[in-house]
C-alpha cells in the first residue's frame, strides 16, 4: 500500500514528515545531520532527498504512524544492515 507524505525542512538538519494513515495526521521527526550524511555515503545529495528515501525505504517495513517521534538516520542504519545499500540505490535512480 502506497502512503504518501510530504518532508518540510523546520530547523537546520531537522525534518518534519507529514502524511495520513486511515484518516488520521500523523508527523515524525528526521534528523539528518551532516555527518551522518557523510558516514552513509550520500554526503553530497540534498538531504531532504535523503529523507524521503530513508522514509520510503522504512515504509517498506512498517506504517508510517509506526515510526518513533523522531528518526535519526544513523539509527536506521544500525537498525537495518541493507539500508545504505538502498538509500544509495534510491537517490541514483
């Protein structure tokens, strides 16, 4: 099942992620700091890309009123061994 969202920049490597599940809002928070850009390879893609690719990536496991307040991606990358792999591959395509 297709969800769609919308990512908003709110403050200096933060963002807000906003879409709807049944009807209801639902909001989470994506940190993406710089360094942890660096450290997944993706350094020199906008980081807002990186963040729907992240979300996109974790809507593939779970809903998206699943996800925790805030997401760090350098979490989502301890979290899942072939997450790199695939934020890498979205962000060619």
């Amino acid at each position: 099942m297709s969800v769609g969202f919308e990512v908003e920049e709110f403050r200096d490597h933060h963002y807000l992620v906003r879409g709807e599940v049944d009807g209801d809002a639902v909001e989470t928070r994506f940190l993406a700091d710089p360094a942890a850009l660096d450290a997944l390879g993706v350094g020199s893609s906008p980081a807002a890309d990186v963040v729907r690719a992240t979300v996109a990536f974790l809507l593939q496991r779970q809903r998206l009123d699943e996800l925790p307040p805030q997401v760090d991606l350098e979490d989502v990358a301890a979290a899942y061994p072939d997450f790199e792999d695939a934020l890498r591959a979205a962000l060619d395509a």
